[in-house]
C-alpha cells in the first residue's frame, strides 16, 4: 500500500459507464481508486501499485476476468479479488470465478452501499489473514531460531568434547612447549655473550692477521659464529619476546644467501630449484625472521618427501596487486587433504607422530608474515605436493646496502668510558677493542662496584651491559642519571625481551649482542657524537 491511509482499489472493466459508476461510489464510500480497461492494464496496475482489492470485472477485451484473477493469485496471493459481472451471474458462472482464485462474486449492477461492504469485508479478510501470515511467520522464525541454537548447542558440545580429549593429549605438549620458550629466552642473553665474544675476536683475528692461512680459518669460524647469530635470532621468535623489525629486504639476495645453508639442512636427498623474477622490488620484511619462515618452510617440505624430491622456491610480483611481492615454497612431496590443509596453520596441530613434530612451524611462519603485514597462502593436494605463499607488502624505500663500519671514523679522542659487564670475556674484548682506539677505559663487572666507582667519577660514556646479577643495567641506569642527567649512557645486550629493553632503556642508546667490534665502534661514536 501506498502511504495515504485510504484503501486503494484497482477497478477493472472494459465499459465506460459501469466503470465509471462503480468508481463513483467507491470514492464516495471513502475508498482510493484506480482504473484498468482490460486484462493486461489490470496485471500492469496490480504490479505497480499492488492494491489490496481488485474489482475485475469477468468479461474484458482481451482476457477474461477468470485468467486475469488467476494469475493475480497465482503471483500476488495476498490481493484480494472481487469478481463481477452482469452477464454471467448462474451459479456455473460464479463457481468458475470461486475456483480461478476469487474471494468472492458480485453480481452487477450492485447497490452502493453493498459493494462497499462487499470490499470492506474483504479488507477485513485481508488483514486478518496478514496478520495470521505474521503470525505464523514469527512462529516458524521462532521455532526455527530454537531448533539453531539447539542444534548449535549440541555442535558445541560436540566439540568442546572433541577439545577436551585434544586438550589432554596436547597439554603436556604446550606446557613442555612453553617451557622451551622460556628457556630459549632465557638461554639468549649467555648465549649472545659467548657470540659476542666469539665473534668479536674472531673479527679482530681477521682484521689484523698478515698470515693468510690464519685469515682463512678466522673467516670460517667467523662464518660459523654468524649463523650461530642466526641461531639466536630465531630462537628469539621462538620465545616471542624479541619485536620484528622492519626494513627493505632483497628477498632474491635473502633467498640465494640461504642456499647453501639450506642444503645442508635437507639433505642430499632433496634438490633445491629457484625461480627469482628479475627486477623484483624490496620487500618490508624483517631478515632474520623471514629466513626463519623460509627454513620452516623448507623442513616441513623436507618431511614431507620422505623418499627425497624438489623443493622450488620462487620469487614474483603478485599481478593483481602491484604493491606485494610474492614468495613460493613448493614441494613434489605427499601433498594434504582439504580438512588436514584448513588446520594447516593452527598452532600445535601435527600430522607427525609422537615426537616428530611439535606442529609450530607453520603457525610461527603465519604469524611472522601476519606482523609483516602479509598473508600466507597453501595450495596443497594428495599426492600433488604443497605449495604455500607468502605475500608482503612492497617496500617504498631501497634496501640499505650494507656498510663497512670498520671504514667509518671511528677513531677516540682519550675521552673516558666506563664498561660494565659481569661477562669476563666480553668485557676483556671490548676494553681492548676501544682501548686500541684510543679511548680511556674504566671497567666494572657487576652494579656494585660500578656504582662505587661512580661516586667518584665521572665519564663521558656509561656502557652497561643489561641482564647482570643483583643490580640491571636499567638500575643502574636510573641511579647515575639521578645525580648526572646529561652522563651518555650505551646499552650493550643479548637480552632477550625487546619490549622490557626499550622500556627500560627509553631514549639511551642499544647495541644487540652479538655484536663485531666495528659495531661497537660505531655505537660508540654515535653516542659521544649526539647532543645531550
């Protein structure tokens, strides 16, 4: 219906004067009317205005009255129909127009005041049956509703049963997984401090042997010592305490620098292709953390070409969005069926028995990529092999090149540093290293003694070490800066959590371990070199 309040009705007949007397009063009896000469006016009209009554008149010029309201019903069954006439009025006449669908015969010519109570009563059926409709349509709503939720219900039960015997089979693994995390972090800090040691000397070794032989067994240790920083590094997202950091990648130079590395962790039994697009532009990514991804990836296409196969991995740009680039890791392995491939990136979920796999490389690969802005991808099939993507957004900037900070300026001016580290080794390394540089060198191996020695003295340069026994760096930090706000401070660490590092160390300067001494110069001279 329309929005004026008054009921239309839709008068069809083919004769002037009838038409027009049965609109007369109509209209007088307070009714909106409109009017149709024949059958196909009549369907057009009731489409358009969808009147609650027509008044269809059985003979017309071009269909009958009968057909017409047929298909009214037919289409629109909650028009009402009220046929007429005044030529076919026997009782054969009236139930024909009955059975086509009419709810009710009037025979014509009809007082006024009759057919107004003929409409009205159909209006009043009408809306009696509209709200029976509503009616019932909120019932079978409602049923329908209820048998949902109890059907969920019993789907929820169903699962959390499913869940809890998962749960317990699983339990023992995330708490043993969990432990692992906390060692690892835990670990990184010693860890890095042999690294940093290690790697310092060996690059002092380099740097100042004349003996070629030497310089050669120096670069393979060095070499050795670097993927142990790797090492760490990954054992740092495993923990998830160290933050991505982010910058422009050359995945093509990432991917090729991983090669042989990655032949040695598969296996003779596995080729490796790769597939690089020329030209591809820097990805944002975080190095150390997309290698990881990539060596998750390729182990899990190691197990699942037990007898050997390929492993290919490509580079491209993604052709319906220019701004991502595209790595694939593909294997010629078993493949996985639809139901095992949706799981594929759930955390602890594994197909591998007992002790062959902790069903975190997948779901440590999706979140880096996820922290990367990313997306990863499977296509995957039994005895098809799998094939997962990751896709990155494109960096904006080039990819930084890398630096020979030895190279830079580096030189000290006799300008007073103070060392606080409890790692002998460490701490022996760089006060030689900066010592060599021309810098002055006072040295404490725990908080106490350096917080003695600062009483008395004042350096241009405070390099703490973080995690020590009895009192931190930050402490010791926020103690001297009590007395001296503008004393420089540089944090030297291998601590695992970022987050409570840059807490901790606000605006002062950090340098990871492990670092190589040319790092360190650098940080160095950066922060002398920076306004207080």
């Amino acid at each position: 219906m329309k929005d004026n309040p008054q009921v239309i009705v839709l008068n069809v007949d083919d004769q002037d004067a009838p038409r027009y007397v049965k609109s007369r009063d109509l209209r007088e009896a307070g009714f909106t009317v409109i009017e149709a000469r024949t059958g196909a006016e009549a369907l057009r009209l009731v489409e358009q205005e969808k009147p609650p009554v027509v008044l269809l008149d059985v003979q017309l010029p071009d269909i009958t009255g009968y057909e017409v309201c047929a298909f009214v019903k037919k289409k629109w069954p909650e028009v009402m129909v009220l046929l007429t006439s005044s030529t076919f009025t026997t009782s054969a006449h009236r139930t024909r127009g009955l059975d086509s669908g009419a709810d009710s015969f009037l025979v014509q010519p009809s007082e006024p005041l009759e057919l107004a109570a003929a409409i009205n009563a159909l209006i009043r059926i009408r809306r009696a049956e509209d709200s029976l409709r509503a009616l019932n349509a909120s019932l079978e709503q409602r049923i329908e509703d209820r048998v949902q939720d109890l059907e969920v219900a019993n789907a929820r039960l169903k699962e959390e049963i499913a869940q809890r015997q998962r749960a317990e089979a699983a339990l023992v693994q995330a708490q043993k997984m969990e432990a692992v995390g906390q060692l690892t972090g835990g670990l990184a800090h010693d860890f890095n401090n042999l690294l940093t040691a290690v790697v310092g000397n060996l690059d002092l070794i380099r740097s100042r042997s004349t003996d070629p032989r030497i310089t050669r067994h120096a670069d393979h240790a060095f070499k050795a010592a670097e993927r142990g920083s790797k090492l760490t590094a990954q054992l740092l997202a495993f923990s998830r305490t160290q933050k991505l950091a982010t910058s422009a990648v050359d995945v093509n130079a990432l991917i090729e620098g991983m090669h042989d590395f990655l032949q040695q962790t598969l296996g003779p039994g596995i080729a490796i292709e790769t597939d690089l697009a020329v030209k591809l532009p820097p990805a944002l990514a975080d190095s150390n953390q997309l290698e990881l991804a990539i060596l998750n990836l390729a182990i899990n296409a190691r197990d699942a070409m037990e007898a050997g196969g390929t492993l290919k991995i490509g580079t491209a740009v993604d052709r319906s969005n220019e701004r991502r680039v595209l790595i694939s890791v593909a294997d010629s392995g078993t493949g996985m069926p639809a139901d095992v491939a949706a799981r594929a990136f759930d955390p602890f979920f594994t197909t591998k028995p007992p002790g062959k796999g902790t069903g975190l490389g997948l779901s440590q690969v999706y979140g880096i990529v996820r922290q990367l802005g990313g997306d990863v991808a499977i296509d995957t099939a039994p005895g098809k092999g799998t094939c997962i993507q990751i896709s990155l957004l494109r960096a904006r900037t080039a990819p930084k090149p890398e630096h020979d900070r030895s190279a830079q300026s580096t030189q000290g001016h006799a300008e007073n540093l103070m060392i606080v580290d409890d790692d002998p080794d460490v701490r022996e390394m760089m006060v030689g290293f900066l010592s060599d540089l021309g810098y002055r060198i006072t040295q404490a191996s725990d908080g106490p003694t350096a917080l003695d020695i600062l009483k008395n003295f004042r350096p241009e340069l405070l390099i703490l070490d973080f995690a020590m026994p009895g009192i931190n760096g930050a402490e010791i930090a926020a103690a001297v800066r009590e007395a001296n706000r503008s004393l420089k401070i540089l944090f030297v660490s291998g601590f695992a959590d970022t987050d409570a590092l840059e807490e901790a160390a606000g605006e002062i300067a950090l340098l990871h371990k492990p670092f190589r001494p040319a790092e360190l110069a650098a940080a160095v001279r950066k922060a002398l070199d920076a306004s207080s």
